[in-house]
C-alpha cells in the first residue's frame, strides 16, 4: 500500500473533512477523495462517513487508524535511518524516558562513541509508553523506562534499583510538591498519603519539581541517587518514617535481536551503571 494513501487518510481525521485535509495538503479535493477511493478498494471496506458537518470515521476506519498511524510512523523512521552516514557502517537506535536521559543516557551515548566509533546512534527521549510502541515498531533496538510493559517479544531486564524518598529542604518545609511518577507511583503513593491527593503544587518532571524545591523550598518524592549529594551537603533532608517506594530503572528490548552491535551496545551500558555517575548533574545541566 502506498504510504501516501495512509498519510492522507491521518490528515482527514486530524481535520475532520476532506476540504480542510486538502487545504492542508495542498491538493485539490478530489485528489484527496480518490486516494481515499482508492484505500477503501484496497481494504475492501469503508473507512469515512461524509457529511455536511465533514467526515466521521465508520467502525472499519477506527480500527485501521492505529495502522496507519504505525505504517506512517514506520516509513518515517526508515526515511531518518538511510541511507547511513558517510563513513559509519552501522546504527543504533536507542531511547530513553525524560528523567533517564542524563547522566545515564548521556554517559552511554558517550561510550558507544569511543567503544563502537563506526556505529552511528541516533536517540529518542519520551514516554515509557511511547518508547514502548516504538520498539515494537523497530524503530528503537534498545529503551531505558521505569514503567516496562510485557508485551510479546519484549526482553526486559533490570539494570538498576531505585527508590523513590520523600525529602524536605532544610530550611522551608512547605509546601509539599507533588510529581508524577508514573502510574505504579501514583498508586502506591495515593494509597499510603491521601492527604496529598490534591497537592498545591504538582510537577510532571522531576528536574523541575527539584530545581523548585532547592530554590524555593518544600518537600516531596525523588530518586535516591539524585538527592543522595544535596542529603550529604544538608540542604535537603530525608523525611523519616515517609513510605518509600520502589522505583527500578528496566531495559527493553527485541528479545528477536541478536546482533553483535546490539550485544556490545548492552554490554556498555551494563558497564556505565556500575560505574559512579553523579545523578544530580541533570538538575544543573538542563
């Protein structure tokens, strides 16, 4: 199937009509109606319901737009990996999720690049989710998360413990700043503290919440490799007798891929998380 039919077929949902999709693609609308045509013929069925009010998705086009959205995504990626760099004979693609992507990504793209010189690396930072999908794709070989999911062919392993602790700054213990985990965390967390459900101040990025929390004061949940050097200089303390949580960081992959690159990649990696990385650079160096 052509990929452009897909794409066009994206941009009607994402418009809601065929005039406004035309108008975005700069086509005429009766290009856009025949590739559409020509889609539901390849399909055997149709995927739009036209309107006055525009166009509605039939039961058959909701489920094919999770399709779509992978073939276009797909075609993408293979767009961005070829051809390789003059000079590199192989890649890697690899992500991580927001908080992980310094030191630890930061310290292993470093590595590769000394360890594995002809190997371009190309990263992605996002959702665990989002990785997630991306690896089943194979447009990631390797992703870093704290939330693995155990989908069909997924290697997962566990490089590293963590804990989520509650600390407060030494000298303003107000107010309590809620951040946002992840959904194993909000579980755990709502359950033991629903006092703070409704915290006044609530983050989706921890190097955010901290940066507030050691300029302006407060308390809440962060990792314990992060806060250990602010713990050890007394400007946070650790909040006795708080619930801790566990927060451990997973790698994923293709249990299907074997490659050399990839074995040596992991290996890398395995190497950098033993060795001491100071984890507060991140909250500095953004």
């Amino acid at each position: 199937m052509d990929i452009e039919l897909a794409a066009t077929f994206l941009e009607i949902v994402r418009a809601g009509s065929f005039v406004a999709a035309a108008q975005r693609l700069h086509l005429t609308q009766t290009a856009v109606t025949a590739r559409i045509q020509s889609l539901e013929r390849q399909l055997g069925c149709q995927l739009f319901i036209r309107n006055r009010s525009g166009a509605t998705l039939t039961a058959d086009g909701e489920r094919f737009a999770g399709h779509a959205t992978q073939l276009v995504q797909t075609w993408d990626a293979a767009r961005r990996d070829l051809p390789l760099p003059s000079g590199y004979r192989d890649l890697l693609n690899l992500g991580a999720e927001h908080s992980l992507c310094n030191p630890l990504m930061l310290a292993w793209v470093r590595r590769l690049s000394q360890a594995m010189p002809s190997h371009a690396v190309r990263t992605r930072i996002a959702s665990d989710a989002e990785l997630q999908d991306q690896l089943e794709l194979g447009a990631l070989d390797v992703v870093l998360v704290h939330q693995p999911e155990y989908r069909p062919g997924f290697q997962i392993e566990q490089l590293l413990e963590e804990k989520l602790v509650q600390v407060v700054h030494a000298g303003k213990p107000e107010p309590y700043l809620y951040v946002d985990w992840g959904p194993s965390f909000r579980s755990q967390h709502d359950a033991a503290l629903p006092e703070h459900l409704n915290a006044p101040l609530s983050f989706s990025l921890g190097p955010l919440a901290l940066q507030y929390l050691l300029q302006y004061g407060g308390r809440g949940y962060f990792r314990t490799r992060v806060v250990q050097r602010y713990l050890n200089e007394g400007s946070l303390k650790l909040v006795h007798n708080a619930p801790e949580f566990t927060h451990p960081i997973f790698l994923v992959y293709a249990r299907a891929a074997d490659g050399t690159a990839l074995r040596s990649a992991l290996d890398a990696l395995r190497e950098v998380a033993d060795e001491e990385i100071d984890w507060s650079r991140w909250y500095y160096e953004v």
